[in-house]
C-alpha cells in the first residue's frame, strides 16, 4: 500500500469514527408535533430577544440576521446591542418579512441589563445596578436581567435588591461556560450534525428558575430566555463587550434562533406597520404575555396558561386580585408522555402526565406552568416555561413610610472648593444656601476625567445620612462620596444620585455607599471621614460636557422611622 493510500486510509477510518460517534452521542432530533384543534386566544408570534450584531460584538449585521431569523421560522428579533443607551433606537422595521425591534445592553458593574422600549438617554447610563435600574424605569424603559448567573466575571448579576423589571432564565451564550471538558468535547462533535439540539442540550435555567420563583412571591417579575446570540468564537479583548479577532462564526445565528423562541401573545395579528407592531410586541413583553418554548426538543408548541373566576379570566403575566375559587387550565400539544406541572410560589402543587391540566384553588399566590417532555435527564430544562398568573395582591416592593429626617450638623456654603483632573475645568460659585458647581470635563476618551467640590467635614456620633437640594441645568446624575485620608489619594465610598432642572431633595444612607475604588473596609468608617465630595465624571457624563449643578442646604443628618 501507498503512502498515500494509507494516509487516505486514516483519514477515512477517523471520519467514520467521528460519524459513528456522532451518531452515538448527538442528542435526539426535535420531535415534530401536529397542531390541536384549539388555538391560544390572541395572536401568537414567535421571536427571539438578545441579540447582538456588528454594532457591538455580534459577527453578522442587522440585514444578515433577519435573514436568519426568517430561515429559523421567526416573526420578531429584539436587538440588543452593547450601548450606554445614549444612542437613538433604530425606529422598527421590517427586514426578510422579520419585525426588527431595536433595544440596548447597558453594563452596570455588577452584572447586565437588557433594555426596550427606551428613547435615548440624556446622559449615559452606567454605574451600579440600583442606579442604571431606576434611570430605566424613569425613562419609561422595560429593562430585563441578562445571565444573571454567568461563570464569566463581570456578567452576573449582583443587583438583586433593585427593582429590574424582568430576568433571563435561561441564556444560551452563557449555558457553555460552567460545562465540564466531557460535555464541551461531546458538543463539539455533535454540534456539526445537529447544532440546535446539541445548544439545548447545554441549557441549564434551574438557579435563575429558583431565583425567579422566591422574586415572584413578592412582587411582579417577568422571565423569558434570552438568545445572547453573537455568532462568534474567538480570542476576548481586553473590555466588556469583548473586541477580541471572531475566530469561528459559532454557534450560527440561524442555529441560536431554531433552539428556543419567545412566544408572545399579541391583542391582533401583526399589521405590516413596523412602529405599530413594535409598540404591541415591546408592551406584551413588558406585560409578560409570553412563554419560553425549547424548539430543539419538539416543535411546533401550542400551549395555553390561563385562570378563570367565574366571569374573569387571567392569562400569563396577569393577574386576579380578589382570590376566590379560580379554576386553572394548562393545555399543550406535547407527546403524551409529558408531564405538566404547576407551581405556587415556586412549589409545585399539581402534576399529571398529558397534555392538559386542571386545577382548582382558593389560594392566594404566584402561579406558573412548566411543560416536561419524558425520557429526559433531570438537568434538562422544561420544553415551555409560561410567565406567571397572580391570585390575591403583591405586597408592593419597599412599602413602608418614609423615615424622618433629623439635621445633626448643617454645611457651610463657604467651605466647598474645587477639585478636579488636570485638564477639566471646575469653578464653585455661592449661591443663597448654597453652592453651585460649574464644571468642564476634557475632551477625549474616558482616562479619569473628573470635575468635583469638595468640603472638610467630621461626622457627629448619631448622624448616619447626608441630605441636601439638588438641581442641575439638563438631567444628569453626580457622585455623592465621602474620603478618609488613607494612602496617597485616600479612600472614597459613593452613591450616585439623579439630578434635574427643578430642585429635589436627597437623602443618601452613609451605610449604603459603596467603595469607589480599592478600599479596606465596604462601607465608610464614619468616625475617619474627613471629606464630603460631590463629584461629575466619566460614568454618566460624557468627556467634554460642560454644565452647572447646585447644591443647597447640605446637612448630616439622622434617619429616624416615624
């Protein structure tokens, strides 16, 4: 025999070994389902949120992607690109009989937030979850958490006392990276065979899924699974969103979209007319009229979630605020062998094995459906995951009256100079009660530009809040921080407050400011503080903004409950 012929020989005998092994370890093909005689009230459309293109760290450009989106069999994409929400959102369009809707990635430092429905920021948003959370819900936006549970540093969440509107219980980009070298190996294999049914097979929702659960059991929280789709594989960069070389397109756009789809359930079908489909789309998302479906494992899904109490209905992401007998139903077009499963506040307390359920209760609570194909192996996620029907009344979040504010030592408004880097301009100003900050930040890209004022202040035992008036000339936010003389530039602990032209009061909790670089300790030792700073940098406000921002009666203070 030939060289040749043994070198041809080997290569065919490793790629029938690949072939039989393929064969051997590539998860079941997607079972298909025929359609019931029933359909869903409303209009269903399938789509797929988080998505990202060569806007940001995506391979593939908003045209390439609908058409992606077309072959998979979608109606909608929601884009998110990585931004800081300054940029205008493309308006909706339709691309390859696809409803383009266009939203925004925000990093906050303690994890991601997807966000639609936002007009364009004043002013960039970043910072702390708390603080990119509430400029959302100011702005009127519908900001969903993003792989809150991420093996990547930098990308889970931490913010789980702030009041984010919906969480991804599954993301696929993320579901790889806490895979042992088996299962990657085995889905590097199977992957070119049979690529959306070897992505779900890496799904694993079950901690956002808990997460969720005790969430919903206090107030209202909308969950989808979120694509993450970026078409790329390759070196990381040095930032968040990476910029390193796309070395393989990988996991395909088109093979993302055919995993699992949102299923959102519309008042009317979709018109043609983008800006009024995408208005209808971005509100039955934010009202959680929709259920996750895994199309890699049987396709297509019909299901049904619905409350009924005597002439009143609730569907998913609704609710019947006088919890009396209510009947619930969950009906589908899974394989007989499926299990169908009821929760109330994250327990379940009904399950049969077909394709409907019926329930009936007086009890009040958060209650979701979950469909189960059989023949599966406990780690796998459900086939759908519905959003949850609300009997009874959420308490709401952060009831309670507000404290009262007692002044323990008032600021004078002589004491304030100005700090800032070598480039920025900054000049105080007194104003009646007060002092007025006139700052420049330098031109360029963000390097430690900063504008401050800054005062020498000992805080008096018992007072353990700093309170003053705020106004600035245009919506912006400043940096309330405090400094104790450790090293060569101190330490410093913050807590970003929201500005605007008409005059708010503002009460910051010393206990809840948070470091603002290397400190030793996580919350400011009150007896060391010897400076109170306000502070305008490159977080929220762009290199190169000038502006003004007054600040009035500036006291410590006590918190006391009424």
């Amino acid at each position: 025999m030939t060289r040749t012929r043994k070198a041809l020989a080997v290569v065919g005998t490793a790629g029938l070994a690949v072939l039989l092994a393929s064969a051997v370890l590539a998860p079941p093909r997607a079972l298909r389902l025929r359609q019931p005689d029933w359909r869903p009230p409303g209009a269903v459309v399938r789509g797929v949120f988080h998505v990202h293109t060569t806007r940001s760290d995506g391979t593939g450009t908003v045209e390439e992607v609908a058409g992606a989106a077309a072959r998979a069999g979608l109606q909608f994409v929601v884009f998110t690109d990585h931004g800081d929400a300054t940029r205008p959102p493309e308006p909706p369009r339709y691309l390859s009989g696809v409803l383009c809707v266009d939203g925004v990635e925000i990093s906050t430092s303690g994890g991601h937030y997807a966000v639609v429905g936002l007009p364009a920021s004043p002013y960039p948003l970043a910072g702390e979850p708390r603080d990119v959370v509430e400029d959302v819900a100011r702005l009127g936006g519908f900001g969903v958490v993003t792989h809150p549970y991420s093996a990547k540093p930098g990308l889970s969440w931490t913010g789980w006392d702030t009041a984010f509107d919906a969480i991804e219980w599954a993301n696929a980009d993320s579901e790889w990276r806490d895979e042992s070298a088996g299962r990657l190996a085995r889905a590097l294999v199977t992957y070119p065979f049979r690529s959306a049914e070897t992505l779900a097979w890496l799904l694993d929702g079950h901690e956002a899924l808990q997460r969720w659960d005790r969430l919903a059991t206090s107030r209202r929280v909308v969950a989808l699974a979120g694509a993450d789709a970026h078409a790329r594989f390759g070196s990381p960069g040095r930032s968040d969103p990476y910029e390193g070389r796309a070395l393989l397109r990988l996991p395909s756009y088109e093979s993302s979209f055919r995993t699992f789809s949102l299923h959102v359930s519309l008042p009317a079908a979709l018109s043609g007319r983008a800006a009024d489909d995408g208005w209808a789309l971005v509100e039955a998302i934010r009202a959680g009229h929709l259920h996750t479906v895994v199309d890699a494992r049987a396709a297509p899904a019909a299901f049904e979630f619905a409350a009924h109490a005597g002439d009143e209905t609730a569907a998913e992401g609704d609710g019947l605020p006088n919890a009396g007998p209510v009947v619930f139903r969950v009906r589908s077009n899974a394989p007989v062998y499926s299990d169908v499963i009821l929760f109330r506040d994250g327990r379940e307390v009904h399950r049969v094995t077909r394709q409907s359920l019926v329930y009936a209760t007086d009890k009040p609570g958060t209650y979701r459906a979950e469909v189960r194909l059989g023949g599966g192996s406990r780690r796998q996620v459900p086939w759908i995951v519905s959003n949850a029907i609300v009997l009874g009344t959420t308490p709401p979040r952060g009831a309670g009256p507000e404290p009262v504010v007692e002044t323990v030592q008032a600021l004078s408004p002589a004491r304030w100079k100005s700090e800032r880097d070598p480039r920025s301009g900054g000049e105080v100003h007194a104003t009646p009660g007060g002092v007025m900050l006139k700052f420049r930040l330098a031109r360029g890209a963000p390097a430690g530009q900063y504008s401050a004022i800054a005062a020498p202040v000992s805080i008096p035992p018992g007072a353990d809040a700093i309170a003053f008036d705020v106004m600035a000339e245009r919506p912006m936010r400043v940096s309330v921080q405090v400094r104790v003389p450790e090293g060569d530039e101190g330490e410093r602990w913050q807590r970003s407050v929201y500005a605007e032209p008409s005059s708010r009061l503002v009460v910051v909790p010393i206990a809840q400011m948070t470091p603002a670089g290397t400190t030793r300790t996580p919350t400011p030792r009150a007896g060391a503080v010897t400076s109170l700073l306000f502070v305008v940098d490159t977080i929220n406000t762009a290199p190169g903004t000038s502006g003004a921002i007054a600040f009035a009666d500036v006291r410590l203070v006590k918190l006391r409950q009424p």
